[in-house]
C-alpha cells in the first residue's frame, strides 16, 4: 500500500519550484506514493495580487487542489511560513482525512500574534521595512537570502535556491494567526533544522509551544532550505512517516 499522498506547501519568498530537489527523491524512492507540491496565489502557477492575498486565500488554494487532485487521504507538509496555512489546512479537511500534520522550521506565531512578532535578526529588519511600505515586496536580496536561508549548500544547490526567489505579501506578514479550529487529534511531527539561521532551533522550539505542542520532534542538521539542501534525508523523514500512518 502506498500510504496517504504528501501535500508539500511551500514558504514565503518561495514557491512549488522548491521542492523540486525532494520531489525528485520521492519519486525515486517510492514511485506509486502521490506527491502534489502547491503554488500558493501570488506565484508559479496561482496567480494572484500579493496586495491583498490573505491567509484563507492560501487556505482555500491549498485545499481546492487537493479536492481537484482527488486526494482523500493526506499527510500535509509545511515549510516556513506555511506554519500560517498548513493549520488551516488541516482545520478544513479534518482529521478523518489528514493522516499527519508536518511542519518544518515552521514559523508559528502564538496566537492571534502576526510573523512579524517572532522574527529576530536581519530577517525581522527586511520584513518590519516591508510591511511598513504597504504593499507586496520584491525578492529577497540574494545576500540576505544566502545568509538566511543557504547556509552550508553546495555552490549547485546555493544558485538552485537563489533563482527561485518571489515577492511576497506583507499583509500575510501582519496578520493574526488563528489555529482555533486546529483539531488536536491529528498527528503532529516537526523536522527541527538545527543550522537554521531563518528560524533558529530557539525559534523553532518557541513555535512548537506556540502550536500547543507536537508528537515528535525529528532533528535534521541542516539549513533553512532543507528541501533543497539535504533532499534525500527530508525524502526518508516523509516517506517513513507516510508508512508509519499505513501501519498505524
């Protein structure tokens, strides 16, 4: 038995694209297992006006793809600042379809807190300015991404992140999170990216709390971009827990 399908949803200044590198290992590894990477609106295949995006928007996408894809059964993998859509996701479809919920160096704000409140660093600087020019923001300046999100890839999976920077949506930035429709009852892993500089493991460990606590915590030394730079070891980490689910 294949197990459920892995819905991949990507974080901001990204897009499907990033997964390319873990994509290509799954399919690789375990053929017969559906994967369905996701645009969210505003980038790729989803157009949209990062102006006004909102967090349902992102919501509503991920799920009318699933719908659309005919998935019934789904593990939902987020990263970044999927922390904001992948709950809702997992909200909309219930438990009696999402087999497990997995968040990787996720961004969580408390709730009804914002991203903004829990950036540190140069991130929170590049962000705070964003927000307070209104309107969407342009990519990321590669010095800024390379130190962020690419810290230890090859010179190869360096420029495979830095051409796939997209503007973003400062209003999603600033806007409350709320996860009060997040069911408990479903499985709950986080990959914890132990030389992340984007969500630090401090961070990262603030954000489990904030979420209200997980069922595992799976440590991965690696950067920000684990999707890019340890395809292969985030592949084994998804693929288990999809069989595990089966067995379960």
């Amino acid at each position: 038995m294949p197990g459920p399908a892995l819905v991949l949803v990507h974080g901001g200044q990204h897009a499907a694209d990033c997964w390319e590198p873990t994509l290509a290992e799954l399919r690789r590894r375990a053929p017969d297992v559906p994967v369905l990477a996701v645009d969210l609106p505003g980038r790729g295949s989803s157009p949209a006006d990062l102006a006004t995006v909102t967090v349902a928007d992102w919501v509503d996408s991920v799920v009318r793809r699933i719908e659309a894809e005919g998935l019934d059964d789904v593990v939902v993998v987020g990263h970044s600042m999927a922390g904001l859509t992948v709950p809702g996701v997992v909200a909309r479809l219930g438990a009696g379809r999402v087999r497990r919920m997995v968040l990787m160096a996720a961004a969580v704000p408390p709730q009804g807190r914002s991203i903004l409140d829990t950036l540190s660093g140069p991130l929170a600087w590049y962000a705070g300015r964003a927000a307070r020019r209104g309107g969407p923001s342009a990519p990321m300046p590669r010095l800024l991404a390379r130190f962020s999100f690419c810290n230890g890839m090859t010179p190869a999976q360096r420029e495979f992140a830095l051409g796939r920077l997209y503007g973003e949506s400062t209003r999603v930035t600033a806007e409350p999170a709320d996860r009060s429709a997040l069911p408990r009852e479903v499985p709950r892993t986080w990959i914890l990216t132990l030389r992340d500089r984007a969500q630090s493991p401090a961070t990262q460990r603030r954000a489990i709390a904030a979420l209200g606590g997980v069922d595992e915590v799976v440590e991965l030394d690696t950067c920000h971009d684990a999707m890019i730079s340890a395809p292969a070891e985030l592949a084994g980490i998804l693929l288990e827990r999809c069989r595990s689910t089966v067995a379960g």
